[in-house]
C-alpha cells in the first residue's frame, strides 16, 4: 500500500468557505430549534439572510486559485457571477416570508435550514466542472426544494411536490446515465479532461456522444424546463407559494445555465454538426412553444409559468450562440429578469387571497384583476410596469437584457435565430399585455378593495419598492453591470 | 408625451425605445376611453404595430452590426450611420426589417387594417392624435431611415412600394365613400393621404420629398382637424353615422363653414395647405412614372367625391332629424382651438415657402448623400434623372 500524503496547502480550503459557511448555519439552525422552541419567522429569515450575505462576502472575498479540493472546484468567473446572482436572488426572495398573513412552512425552522442546503447545492453545482460534484449540487438542491414545496402543506403542493420529485428523478436518472457514457468514452468525470479526450479521440464514436448529449439535455432541459422536459413547470408553480414559484424560476436555472454552458459549449465547438442543431432545435420549441401555450392560459401563474420557459428559451439560446457577448448576455439578462421576476411574483403573493374567489380551479385568474386600477391604482401601476418590462418592452430592465442577446446573435451572423427570438417577443407581448387590458381596461368583476393586498406588508412593499427602482432604472445600471459581467465571463474563458 | 422623443433622438436604440413607449399611452387612451369595441381596437393596434417593430429592432441591431465590421467601432448614431456604405444584399434585408415597422404604422396597405378600428373606437383626442402624429412616424422613419441608409435597395423596391401605395390611394378613397360613419370616411381618407406621402418620398428628388414632408405636416394640421370637428358634432349628438345628420349647415353655420374649409384643403383645393404637398409629391414622383402618378391622381378625385358626398350628405338640405334642429353652434372654446388651424390652413396654403425651402435644404443634403453612398449604376442614374429634367432648384 502506498501511504497517501496531501498537502493541506494544495487543497485551498478557502474556497470551500462559501459552502460550508451555509452549510454550518443551516446544520446551527437545525441544532438551536431543537432547544429553543417557537423561534420567530422574523429572526429565522434574519439569521438566514445573515448567513447568505456571510456566504456571499465570501464568495466575492476570495481571491485564491481557480482550482481548488483535488481539482474538483472550479471557482472561475461564472462560477463567481452565478454565486452572487443565486446568492442575492436568494437574500431577496426570503424575506417574502415575512407576509401579512402567516404560514406554517415559514415558523418551521426547517424550512430555512432546507433553504440553505439548497443554496449549497446551488453553489456547488456552479463551482464545479466535475460531473459527480454537480450531481451531488443538484440533487442536494432539488430534494431540498421539493421538501419546501410540499411545506406549503395545500393539495395542491404535494402535487406538485410529488410531480417535481418524480419528474426530477426520471431526470436524475439521465444525468447518471449520461456521466457514465462520458466517463465510459473518456475515463474522466472532469469536463475539461473529457473535451481534451474526446478530442484526442475525434468525438468517436458519434453514437456515445449522441446518447450523452441526449441524456444530458433530458436532465439539464428538466432542470432548465426546456420542451420537451417542460410539462411539469405550470402545475408546480400553480401549486407552490409564490415566493418559491417566482425563486424556482430564476435560481435553479441559472445553476443549470451554468453547467449547461460549461458541458454544451464544448459539445458546440466539437464541430459536430448535429449536436448543434439538436441544441438548436431545442431552443427555437421552448421559446416558440412556450409562448403559444401561454397565450392560452387562464391563470396569471400559469402564464408566467409557461412565459419563465420562454425566457429559458432565450438563454438556451445564448448558450447556443456561445460567444463571450450571448454568455455575458445571458447573466445580464437573468440579472434584470430576476428583479423583475421577484417583482410579479411578489405581487402575486401581495394579493392572495384565502379562498379562490374569482374562479374555482384557479388562485390568479385574470379575472381576478379586471378593473384593479379602479380599485388599486397604484397595485395596478406597478404590475401593469412589471408585465410590460417582461414583454421586453423599452426602456424596462428586460429589454435591454434582450436588446444584448438579439445583438449578440446578430454579431455571431445567427440572423434567423435572431429574428425568432423577436418573433417570440412579440408573440410574448400578447400575453403580459393581456393582463394590462384587464387591470387597466376592464370593470371589476367585485369591486371591493379589500380582497386585494390581504397579504401585504411592509416587508413586501419594500420588496416591490426594490424590484420597481430596478425595473424602471435598469438604463442606469445596466453599462456599468455588462462591463463587470463581461470582464469576467471573458477572463473564464467563455 | 412619448412621442416627441421619436423626433428629437438621433441615438438609434433611444429611437426604438421611444417608438415602442409611445404605444403604451396610446394602448390606455383607446382602450380607457374608446367606443364599445375599445379593448379589441387598442390590443391590435398594440400588436401591429409591436409585431412590426420588433423586427426593426433586428434591422436596428444588425445595422449596428454592419457598422461594427466596417469600422471596427460601435456606434448607434444616426449621423455616423449616414457615412457608411451598406452592401447591396445586406440594404434588400435591412430595407425589409424597416420597412416592416414602418409600413405597419403609416399603414400602408395590406397592414393598414388596424388603422380604421383604432380610429372608430378611440376618442376624439385620440384620433387627433393617431392621426397627426403617430402615422407620420412611420412616414418620417422613412425619409430619416430608409432612404438615406439603403439609397440602392430603395430604388430596387421603389416599383412595388409605388404601387402600394397607389392601391393604398384608390382603395382606402373607395372604401372612405362607402363608410356610414363620418370618422371612418376621414380613417380611410388618411390612409388615401398616407399613400401619397409615400409615393413623394419614393420620388427620390427634392420636390417629391419635400412636398411629402410637407403633406405629413399638412396632413396632420387638416385630419386632426376635421378629427376634432366629428368630436364636436359627436358632444352634441352622440352619434357620428352621416345618415343621422343632414341640413347642419342651417343649424351651426360656423361649425359648417370651419368644416368646409377643412374639407377643402383634404381634398387639396388650390391655395389650402392640403395641395401644396399633394401637387409637390405628385410631381416629384412624375419624374419616375408617369403613369403611376396618373393612377395616384385618381386620388384627388376620388377624394373630392367621398368628401364632397359627406358634406352634402350631412350638412345640405333639410334638417330632417328634430334633435338637430336645437344643436348649438361652435362655443368660444371650441372656436379657439379650431380658429388658428384655419388660419394656418390658410397661410400655409398661400404662401408655403418659409416652410418649404427650410424643409428643401435638408433633402437636398440628404440626396446628395443618397447619390454618393448609392452602390448600384442603376441607382445613381435613376436619381440623376429624378432630379435633373427641368430641375429649378
């Protein structure tokens, strides 16, 4: 037997610190509930939050190398960006718990030491271009998210608990499968060693490369809610609250972005014609299916649903095009989308209601806001800017989110990819605006104030505050922020 | 108002911003305060005219693009775009892009459809509106972008553009004498109008130009008028439908004298704002077809018919209906607001020179401009003989 010496230099534990910071505050919590009884939502989300900005300060403190605990930590400059998005997307969504009206997951202790394991498993799925580790991310922060769910303790949350956790687990399941083609093709769970292998061996056989890439888009699009992985997307964000609706639709995407951009960029450059087109197939049917479906719905959470899908469409395609412009573009543009997102859905949660009034299957009919502006003016205000910003309508944060990743299409002579994503956006504009018609051009259907805003609070108003400066003053930001973004997607080498 | 920035910005992606903003108040104006079909008219009128401008977003960026690869600089100023030869392929594709957004919004024929819903529904306000500013957005985007940025593929589409906006002429004047309701007759007489502006601004010599220039201005002052004139009978009576008036001119004689004169210069009498652009455009455009300025002239006529039907139709004759026979003729506030555009009918019409040698010495630059960046032989021959027979300028 050989002795096995490391050197505890080499393993460059800092860039551990991030993680296990969480880590540790989600194990304290645990620890402290089982003492104290009856913690407070108000210091749980505190206490979280505090750990989430520790955890970020880490993150942007650590200055160490790229490599890191045997190679297998990747802290590069996406890796870096998409921690500070997860991370503060994170901070800003929890203190949605703190609503007018209370509910039981949020005075459980647990579901906060749930949400920073989740976190962890974020982070670790973006700090890593080992195959095992980003499994390990993810189903850490899927099991996590699917116990959050069903802590909503309604029907219709353990339906789409159980849906997510079953589909995750068909999903889970290709990503295994697909690991072990590649590490069977090349004998490394590394995607960098895996890029030099195939390479070295020309990407033969096309077969094993064919089944990796599919089983991986499987699990990725699952995770990404590409069509044709989308089905379970409306009925879990129907069934969730929507403060995780709305987290669901930013922070598990851009880990997955991440990890996309990291395994498919090098499929895209293999030079192997048909992997690029199965991308691009994929991406032009989630953006245009999405959008069409959506047209059709009757509930404002199920259309944002379907609409978050066409957004992942949009990225997909950055990834697609894979020029350091669409992955800088893809970061500014879930960075603005995510404000916005956080925004609508606050809304949503501002104005639940116990009981479904306005329609017997669903919780945000459109009904439910024809006339608000009667009623509600400056409620109706402010999502009216919410849905038009989504629209990509100028000069709202997500048109220039947009703007950049159409141009960058463009600049990379993608010119049919870029007409279909205006296309979509158009197509896109229907639907949001059809929420507008109803706020702004319609008769309340109850014209009683005070079914609305049952749950807000000063806390949530604050949080629309937030979203709304951000929204209407993306121009402000939006030079400095492409500046920072794209230095460090370029030194990342993407 | 959003849409006085459409005007100011040369800054390419600002143009697109305040281009896509000013639906919105217009969406509200509509759809808030419209007729009965309001929701349905403002939301097509969104998505036209959304739909449209998207794609001239991909123009806008491709544009920028172009300009990016000849210069290695990023630049979305307009006046930089003035200097930079386009390939030929790339103007076809880019002149597609804009005029897609364009065409949506002047409206030209087949996407003109919104036009008149968005006009019967909206409220006075908003069709003045409607009519005097936003359609010539689309008319100004291509005299600012279109012509100036692709001269060669202008020249290449100037046929087909020339003959929509002949069917745009005699169409829209038919229907307009079809219409029952008096503010659908002046809605498809806009699109008539609109189809002469283009057909100025395709003339590619300074006189078409200019007088279309002139037309979109004149266009404005007379539509919005009259727009606001169906308003006032509209206060009184609620109703706008020609067949319920009748013998107005001996109940409000004021309101029947503005109206004449409105009308007068739609049709493009003689010595009223409405024929100096219209004669200007034709004649500029006579250089290039005689024909087809032949088919456009019809125009007039066909005008003069659908308008002149209105009036005797509505203000002729017995009063038949009792309810207008106490009508009350223009107040002090309505005469304030109309009495002026008279005036301006008027001086404009007699004597429209200050406006129009201002407006020449643009277009001049701008066909110099045209005639150097063109690529194509064809394209300079063909602005050379626009510009040269019996030229005074």
């Amino acid at each position: 037997m050989e002795t096995i010496s490391i050197d505890v230099a080499s393993l460059n534990l800092p860039a551990l610190l991030p993680m296990a910071i969480l880590t540790l505050g989600a194990l304290g919590l645990i620890c402290v509930d089982l003492v104290v009884k009856g913690l407070n939502r108000s210091f749980l989300t505190m206490i979280t939050i505090l750990f989430i900005l520790l955890d970020l300060g880490a993150v942007i403190g650590y200055n160490g190398p790229s490599r890191a605990f045997f190679d297998v930590l990747l802290v590069d400059g996406i890796a870096l960006i998409a921690q500070v998005i997860i991370l503060v997307a994170s901070a800003i969504f929890l203190p949605l718990s703190l609503s007018h009206r209370h509910f039981r997951e949020f005075e459980m202790a647990e579901f906060y030491a749930l949400f920073m394991f989740m976190i962890v498993g974020f982070q670790c799925m973006v700090v890593s271009d080992n195959l095992i580790l980003i499994f390990i991310g993810l189903e850490t922060s899927s099991l996590a998210l699917y116990t959050m769910i069903a802590m909503h303790n309604r029907a219709k949350a353990f339906e789409a608990a159980i849906k997510y956790f079953t589909m995750g687990a068909l999903a889970a399941g290709f990503y295994a499968l697909s690991a072990l083609i590649f590490y069977a093709m090349t004998g490394s769970v590394e995607i960098y060693q895996i890029e030099q292998a195939l390479q070295a061996r020309n990407f033969e056989p096309l077969v094993g490369i064919l089944a990796g890439t599919i089983f991986m888009l499987g699990a990725l699009g699952f995770k990404l809610s590409l069509v044709p992985s989308h089905t379970w997307t409306p009925d879990v964000y129907e069934g969730s609250s929507a403060p995780l609706a709305g987290y669901m639709a930013v922070v598990p995407k851009i880990a997955g972005f991440v990890v996309a951009m990291r395994l498919f960029e090098m499929l895209v450059y293999s030079g192997v014609v048909w992997l690029e087109h199965i991308l691009y197939a994929a991406v032009v049917l989630t953006m245009t299916l999405a959008n069409i479906t959506a047209l059709v719905q009757e509930d404002v959470k199920r259309m944002l649903a379907f609409s978050s899908i066409s957004h992942a469409g949009f990225m997909m395609a950055a990834i697609l095009i894979g020029t350091t412009q669409s992955n800088t573009a893809l970061f500014l543009y879930w960075t603005l989308f995510m404000f916005t997102n956080l925004g609508a859905f606050t809304m949503l949660w501002i104005v639940r209601h116990r009981k479904n009034l306005w329609d017997e299957r669903y919780q945000h009919p459109y009904t439910k806001f024809s006339g608000l502006v009667k009623l509600m003016p400056a409620t109706a205000t402010i999502m009216g800017i919410f849905m038009f910003a989504l629209a990509g309508m100028p000069p709202f944060s997500v048109f220039w989110g947009k703007l950049y990743l159409i141009s960058a299409a463009i600049n990379s002579e993608y010119i049919y990819l870029a007409v279909i994503i205006a296309l979509n956006s158009a197509i896109a504009v229907y639907y949001y605006m059809k929420l507008a018609v109803y706020m702004f051009l319609k008769e309340p259907v109850m014209a009683d104030a005070t079914l609305y805003a049952t749950n807000a609070s000063t806390p949530l108003k604050v949080i629309v505050g937030v979203a709304v400066m951000i929204t209407v003053f993306a121009i402000v930001f939006v030079e400095p922020l492409l500046e920072i973004l794209t230095k460090y997607v370029s030194a990342s080498g993407f | 108002m959003t849409m006085v920035g459409v005007f100011l910005i040369l800054d390419v992606i600002w143009f697109y911003a305040f281009w896509e903003l000013s639906l919105v108040p217009m969406l509200y104006i509509i759809g808030a305060w419209g007729g009965e079909k309001r929701m349905y008219a403002a939301v097509k009128f969104f998505l036209y005219t959304f739909a449209g401008s998207v794609l001239m977003l991909v123009g806008i960026l491709y544009m920028g693009f172009l300009y990016y690869e000849a210069t290695g600089i990023w630049s979305f100023a307009l006046p930089d775009w003035y200097l930079l030869q386009v390939p030929f392929r790339a103007q076809l594709w880019l002149f597609g892009a804009f005029f897609l957004g364009f065409a949506i919004k002047v409206p030209m024929f087949p996407f003109h459809t919104w036009l008149p819903y968005a006009h019967g529904q909206a409220p006075t306000i908003g069709s003045v509106i409607l009519a005097a500013v936003l359609l010539k957005m689309g008319s100004y985007g291509f005299v600012r972008f279109s012509l100036p940025l692709f001269p060669d593929a202008t020249v290449y589409f100037l046929i087909p553009v020339a003959i929509i906006c002949i069917i745009m002429v005699i169409y829209a004047a038919m229907i307009a004498y079809a219409q029952e309701d008096m503010k659908q007759v002046i809605a498809y007489s806009s699109i008539s109008h609109m189809g002469i502006v283009i057909l100025g601004t395709f003339a590619m010599n300074a006189e078409g130009i200019t007088g279309s220039i002139f037309l979109m201005l004149s266009h404005g002052i007379v539509s919005g008028a009259l727009f606001m004139l169906v308003g006032v009978i509209y206060d009184r009576r609620h109703t706008k439908m020609i067949r319920d008036f009748g013998g107005l001119a001996q109940v409000m004689p004021n309101f029947a004298t503005v109206y004449g004169i409105m009308l007068m210069a739609s049709v493009g009498l003689p010595l009223t704002v409405g024929f100096v652009g219209e004669f200007l455009s034709l004649v500029g455009f006579y250089r290039i077809s005689w024909i087809l300025t032949l088919l456009a002239g019809t125009g007039i006529i066909l005008g003069a018919v659908y308008m002149l039907v209105l009036y005797k139709k509505s203000f002729f004759g017995q009063v038949v209906h009792e309810e207008n026979r106490s009508l009350k003729d223009l107040n002090a506030k309505e005469l304030s607001a109309l009495i002026p555009l008279v005036l301006l009918v008027a001086i404009l019409g007699i004597y429209p020179k200050p406006l129009l040698s201002t407006i020449d010495m643009s277009v001049q630059k701008m066909l110099v401009l045209m005639d150097q960046k063109a690529i194509e032989p064809a394209t300079k021959e063909l602005i050379m003989k626009a510009n040269s027979i019996g030229g005074t300028h």
